[in-house]
C-alpha cells in the first residue's frame, strides 16, 4: 500500500533540520564580513625592528639582565648582580 501525504515540504521537520544548518553559516559568515569590513587591523610600522633595537639600548646594562645563554650564569655574578629569590 501507497501512503500518500499531502503536506507542503516546510511541514515536515526534517527539512527544517537539514537547511537550518547552512542557513546558520551563511548568516555567521555575513557577520564575519562585516566585522572584517568595518574594524580593519592596525598597521604595523615599517621600522619595528629598529624600534625594538632601540628600546633594548634603552634599558639597563646590567649583566643579571642578560638572556640565560649570553651570560646570565648566577653562579660567577657578582653579589649585587644576583637576581632575588622570590
């Protein structure tokens, strides 16, 4: 036996369950537009790496103040140099 059901195709939920998923995407993705239209990213300056070369002459000298493998060896500093334990 035939079944026949005379619903329109937007009675049924399965449809609703099927579309509803792309219909979610393509609504985020005209969000995600906008957002990227209308809050551009700020720029980088050409020279940062200058700018960071001369911040780094700007700080101290100290030798406690060096990277662990160009010299920050705790056991040979001077008693002064010697970081704090916290």
């Amino acid at each position: 036996m035939i079944r026949t059901d005379d619903r329109p195709w937007w009675q049924y939920p399965m449809v609703w369950m099927v579309l509803g998923g792309p219909a979610v995407v393509v609504v985020a993705s005209f969000v995600t537009l906008y957002l990227a239209v209308t809050r551009p990213d700020p720029v980088v300056d050409v020279q940062y790496y200058q700018h960071g070369l001369d911040i780094n002459q700007t700080l101290p000298g100290k030798k406690s103040m060096l990277p662990a493998m160009r010299g920050r060896d705790v056991a040979n500093l001077p008693a002064e140099d010697v970081p704090e334990s916290k």
